[in-house]
C-alpha cells in the first residue's frame, strides 16, 4: 500500500472520532450555545406528595352510635366510607402556573398514583410558579376539573349547580375522597430541588340514622342539601347556591336490626354567618391541622336533611332537619332520629330545627325519587 493510500485511510478514521467529539460539545453547551439565558433549561426537581386524611369520623362514630346495635350500624358505615375518608390516592392531575399575568398553565401532568405519597421528578425551567395538585377526581362522575388552564379559574365543579325554588337539582353522592393542594414554588436556577406537597381532603358525609320504633318506614327516603356546588381550588374557596342541589343518600341497612342509617357525600356547607345573620359566601374550610377545627353553632340552620316517609295509605310526611352545626371537609357528622305515629322524625338534638308537613304531595317544590 502506497504511503498516500496510508494517510488517507488513517484520515477517515479520525474523521467520527472527530464527530462524536463535536456532538459531545453541542450538547453540553446546548442551552447556552445560542444565548446566555439559562432560564429554559430545566434542572430535575422532586415533588414529593402526600395525602394528609384529618377526619373525626371515628370519634364521630364512637361518640354518637353506642349500643350495640348502633355499633353494628357504625361499623357497617365505615365500610361503606372506606373510599371515601381514605388517606389513598388513585389518580393525580398537576398543574404549574405562571404567578403573572393572566396565570396561564405552563406544564401540566396526570399520574395513576395508587399510594398514599408518591414522588416525580419533572423538568422545571427557573422561575416562580403557582401549583396546584388534585387527587381522586378521575373515577368520580359527580366532580369534574374544569377551567383549569390558568390558576385563578380553575375550579373542582359538582354535577347539579342549584335551580328555582320550585325544581332544584338532584345529584347523587360524591364516590371518592377529593383531596387538593396549593403551593407557591421559586424553582431556582442550576438548583436541583425537593418540594414536599401535601393534599388535605375537599368533601364530606353526613349521615342521618333512623329508628322506627315500631312504625313502618319500608318507603322512607332520605335527601341532604345546603351544601357547596364548586370549590376553587387556587384560594381553597367554596361557592354556593341560592338554591342548592338536593344530594340523595345510600342506604345503610342490618338484616338483624331494625335501624336504618342513610349516608350523603358532598362539598361542605357554609361555616360563617355574617353580622345580618346571612351565611358568607367565601369561606375556607379545608381543614389543615390535626384535629378538624370547632365552629360555633348558628342560629339558623346551615344545611339540612329531608325525610320523606310514605304511611300505609298512600301518604307522605315530609320533614326538614335544619342542622345548626357547620359540616367541613374532611367531617362525618351523625344524627340520630325516631318515626312518631305520624310518620314524621323526631329528634332529641336541641340544635336541630324540625319542620313537618303530614300529606306531602310530590311537585310541592322539587321532585324527590320515592
């Protein structure tokens, strides 16, 4: 082989060693090869998540029901709440918003968590966010995540937003614990960073449990209202009705007793009445500390149950427990009552408003299934 032949092919050889070298340089320069700005480079940041379930149902449930039959009941209701006042994660939607302007979504993403804390690692470019995280929406047909590309509107809104006074809404119950979180983040530049966020729960149940004693309540039919429709989720907000929807509950029954207890998940009601004795429409009430927080009762009733019991012949009483005791996220509450000879429910509780109305007809003001 001729000296020349030698050179050249010695050459070619060096040539890829010499691509492969400028390749390297490209891409470790990359983010500053075409201006010094390093602001859309994004360095890898852990976001560690964690649900925060600060419940008193099993106070709640220890204290109200104490007989042995009522604690039959109880412990057939925490098994119909297990989805519901669970510290579990099924599905999260992330969000990460710009703190100018209009507050436009800048990066989004959605994971199949299944756990009760969970940690991602995402690619941030440097600079101050608004984020805002919410779980268990995905497998519940009654909520729905809406207006959520920027931060200010974004919403968690319920099926059913109120009506007229004579046809309101009727919704079924929430299936699962809705958990939320907002938390300001400064994502430094050439900073890898750890951000722990914890979501605190957005719903609630309550539960009215029913002795007949001895009267037949084979047709009873149980419906809560007063209750939020929406829930903003930037300023941990809720928004009301004037009308609210009427929520129907599930049966809770024992073949051994004769007891009936008939559960609702919902939004919380309002928690505050103003100096005109007229309830607040902004109110927070997410509760974020380790015991739900004690708010004065009203005087006037913030949400109620309605009971309709159909009698032998035909008619139907009506009757309207005006609770004076705020429901927040997070609560159970637990109410007990009994059928009189008129078919209305009666109750000991000082701080339930009851109204009765015997011979009830349907269509009176709204349309309940019985």
């Amino acid at each position: 082989m001729s000296t020349r032949k030698s050179y050249d092919l010695q050459h070619e050889k060096r040539i890829p060693l010499v691509c492969v070298l400028v390749l390297l340089f490209v891409l470790m320069t990359g983010c500053s090869a075409i201006d010094d700005d390093l602001s859309d480079c994004g360095n890898e940041h852990q976001l560690d998540y964690e649900l925060q379930l600060v419940t008193n149902m099993n106070t709640e449930l220890q204290t109200e029901l104490t007989t042995q039959t009522e604690v039959a009941i109880a412990n057939s209701l925490r098994l119909h709440l297990n989805d519901i006042f669970t510290d579990f994660a099924h599905d999260v939607d992330l969000s990460f918003y710009d703190t100018e302007g209009d507050s436009l979504r800048l990066q989004h993403d959605e994971h199949i968590m299944d756990a009760n804390q969970a940690s991602y690692t995402l690619h941030l470019p440097m600079r101050k966010y608004m984020h805002l995280a919410v779980a268990n929406v995905v497998d519940n047909p009654i909520v729905a995540l809406v207006n959520d590309e920027r931060c200010h509107t974004s919403l968690l809104r319920q099926t059913g937003n109120g009506g007229t006074t004579s046809h309101r809404d009727t919704i079924s119950s929430h299936t699962t614990g809705i958990f939320t979180a907002r938390q300001p983040m400064d994502v430094l530049e050439g900073v890898n960073q750890t951000f722990n966020v914890h979501l605190y729960m957005a719903n609630c149940a309550a539960v009215l449990v029913l002795d007949p004693r001895g009267q037949n309540i084979d047709g009873v039919r149980v419906f809560s209202t007063g209750f939020a429709t929406a829930f903003n989720i930037a300023d941990s907000t809720y928004i009301y009705s004037e009308n609210p929807p009427i929520v129907r509950t599930e049966t809770i029954t024992l073949d051994e007793s004769a007891l009936q207890a008939f559960c609702s998940v919902n939004f919380p009601s309002r928690v505050h009445y103003n100096n005109n004795n007229e309830a607040k429409e902004d109110t927070r009430s997410i509760i974020q500390t380790e015991e739900p927080s004690i708010v004065p009762i009203g005087e006037e009733p913030f949400w109620s149950f309605e009971v309709y019991i159909r009698a032998a012949d035909g008619t139907i009483t009506q009757t309207c427990l005006g609770i004076k005791e705020p429901l927040q996220g997070g609560q159970l509450k637990v109410f007990k009552c009994w059928v009189d000879e008129q078919g209305a429910a009666r109750t000991d509780d000082q701080e339930v408003a009851v109204s009765v109305k015997l011979n009830w007809k349907e269509g009176s003001e709204f349309n309940p299934d019985l």
